[in-house]
C-alpha cells in the first residue's frame, strides 16, 4: 500500500511539473512608429523557486525573437498575474507576431500564442 500511495505523488509531482505556462492574454499597445507595449497575461502552477513561470518572449512569424521579458521570482499566490514589456520594434509592414511563455525548469513552451497587431 505504501508503495501505491508514493507512487502516486510521484506521477501528482510530475504532472504538476511538466505544466507548461498558460497565455491567457495579450494586450498590444502601439507606442511610436515602430515601437509597441506587451501586456502578457500568465497562468502556472508557480511551486516556489525550482518550478514557475519565468518569462515570455515577442517572436516575429519566422519565430526571430524581437523582445524578452523576464520574470524574476514565482508568482505562487498571484495566478494568473500580467506583466509588460515597453519598447518592443517590430519592423514596418508586420501584422502579426508570437508570443511564447517559458517555466523552470523545463524552458520555452512547445507552442505560441498568435497576435495581430494594432
């Protein structure tokens, strides 16, 4: 019995990290001629500083990355919480980026949230 129990916090442990960070929304804001604000909306199931969601990057559609935000501590009781990044260019003519979201341990997330820009 004993060996069932710890084998299933073993596979609890391992889903809850294996979690990728969730976008949950983007919010684009033109600030010049080729200069925009990111408001990017996370959720994940920060645990404390060996597994949260540790930042996002603005990809362009060939997957260049164009700016990077950072996040420097878990965000456990804070879910899902927004942080932006200012000055973002993106080159004249763009319609559209990516925006990926990464976690530690496990990195950049397999897929990308699409987004039209103003």
């Amino acid at each position: 019995m004993k060996h069932l129990i710890l084998a299933a916090l073993l596979v609890a442990a391992t889903l809850a990290l294996s979690e990728e960070p969730v976008i949950e929304d983007v919010t684009v804001t033109r600030t010049g001629t080729d200069t925009y604000r990111f408001a990017v909306t996370i959720r994940h199931p920060d645990t404390g500083w060996d597994h949260y969601a540790d930042g996002w990057r603005v990809l362009n559609m060939e997957g260049e990355e164009l700016g990077m935000r950072v996040l420097f501590h878990p965000h456990v009781n804070e879910q899902p919480f927004t942080r932006s990044l200012d000055g973002v260019v993106i080159p004249r003519g763009t319609v559209q980026v990516q925006v990926q979201a990464r976690d530690l341990p496990a990195g950049w997330n397999s897929g990308t949230t699409i987004v039209d820009l103003p």
